[in-house]
C-alpha cells in the first residue's frame, strides 16, 4: 500500500472512530460506553500514529498508543490532570481526571483492534498487489 493510500486510510478510520464514539456516548450510558470510550481512545491514538507515520509497523504504533494512554491514566494519579481540566474544561476529554485500574486493559483492546485493522488492509492490498503482477 502506498504511502498516501494508508494515510487515507488511518484518516479515514480515525473519523469513523470519532464518529463511532460520539454515536456510544449519545446511545448507550454506563460501563459498556465507558470501556468502549476508553478503546476507541486507544484505537484512535492508534490511527493516528499510523496516519501521521504511515511506514511505522501497525503493532508498533499500538504499543506506542499503549504507552501514551497508560501515561495519561497514571498521570491521573497525580493533581495535574484536574488541574487543568479546571483550567480548560475540554483537556478533561483528552486527558481525563481519575485513574480507572480496568481502563489500562481496554486501551490496549483499543490499539489492537486498530493494529489489526491496518495489518488486515495491508494484507488485503498486498495480495491484490500480488494478482495484478
């Protein structure tokens, strides 16, 4: 797949991961559009990782997706994070407030989900690539 093919890709799935996030949030309510929240953050930083980066391995960027949203989480034991949600009310959605223990396991669901998706494609377009030859 071409470098500009997956960047449209990982754009286009990010929107669909927004898009998905907001639908969860507006239907559902309590731990299932919490945890499905909290993956869908994962599989965004994900994507987003891919479409900026468009030549970094898929599992690479899930483990760096993992990484950066376990520093979040843990930074949530500190008072930071509270203190600028009360300073920028928004940062709350990016960073959150509370350290949520299970919230480490779904971020890495997240990013897997999003891994698998990109190997999934490039596979796709490999073979593809392969019965044009």
């Amino acid at each position: 797949m071409s470098i500009k093919a997956r960047r449209r890709a990982a754009v286009a799935a990010s929107l669909v991961i927004v898009a998905t996030g907001l639908a969860v949030r507006a239907v559902f309510e309590g731990g299932f559009a919490k945890y499905c929240g909290t993956s869908l953050y994962s599989s965004f930083i994900t994507t987003f990782a891919v479409a900026w980066f468009p030549r970094t391995r898929p599992f690479l960027a899930a483990g760096a997706s993992v990484i950066f949203c376990w520093a979040v989480e843990f930074a949530q034991l500190t008072p930071l994070p509270a203190d600028l949600a009360a300073r920028i009310p928004v940062s709350a959605v990016v960073f959150g407030t509370t350290f949520n223990f299970p919230d480490l396991f779904w971020y890495v669901v997240g990013a897997l989900a999003a891994a698998g998706f990109f190997t999934l494609l490039d596979q796709r377009n490999s073979r593809a690539a392969d019965c044009d030859s």
